[in-house]
C-alpha cells in the first residue's frame, strides 16, 4: 500500500471523512443508473434493464452498508472522547453505562456485541 491510501485511514476522522466522500459517490452513480433506467425500459433493451436493475440493488446495498460504517465510526468517536477525559465523571459515566448494559444485556451501540462493556 502506498502512502497516500494508508493515510485515508490514520485516523477514525479521516476514516469518516473517506466513508463521506464516497456516500456521495454512490448517491450521484445511483442517480445516474435511475436515470438510465428510465431510458432502458423505454429502449427495446430488457437484459439491460435487468442490468441496470441489478445495479441499483447493489448501490443501494452499498448506501446501507455507508450509513452502517458511518454510525459505527461515530460511535468510536464517541467512545474515544469519553474516554479520553481519563477521569473524573466522564469516566464515571462511561463505567456507569457499561454496568447498566451488561446488566440489561442490550447496548444501543451499533455493532456492539457486548465485549467492549467487560474492558470497560
């Protein structure tokens, strides 16, 4: 890997700042494979309208997965700033929630599986 792609993902940061840019990308291509949609079912061109169909289901899986990654960065982003306070009632809080997690066996994180609460 070269330097420049490894510093995409230096930092939680430019990791969300990257999953941004291409949220972005993927909406104007699926704006873009709608609009030739449009043209394909009015064209005589079925396996290409199929194509194109098959496209749009993979984009907006893609779009799902974007939005999925994004709250699971902002949710580090979070957790690093709680804990980046160290002591006093930030790490009080972030204890106190751990508790109530694990004792209710449920966590609002995305992703979260329940092992963050144990290092806590």
């Amino acid at each position: 890997m070269n330097r420049e792609t490894r510093s995409c993902f230096d930092s939680i940061d430019s990791a969300h700042e990257f999953l941004d840019l291409l949220s972005e990308t993927v909406t104007e291509v699926r704006q873009e494979i709608d609009a030739e949609m449009k043209e394909a079912s009015d064209s005589q061109s079925p396996r290409r309208l199929q194509a194109l169909q098959t496209v749009s289901y993979k984009l907006d899986n893609l779009a799902v997965y974007m939005k999925k990654s994004c709250r699971i960065l902002n949710d580090l982003r979070t957790l690093r700033r709680l804990l980046s306070g160290g002591t006093g009632c930030c790490a009080a809080a972030v204890s106190k929630a751990a508790e109530m997690a694990t004792s209710e066996g449920a966590c609002d994180l995305a992703g979260c599986d329940g092992a963050l609460h144990s290092r806590l």
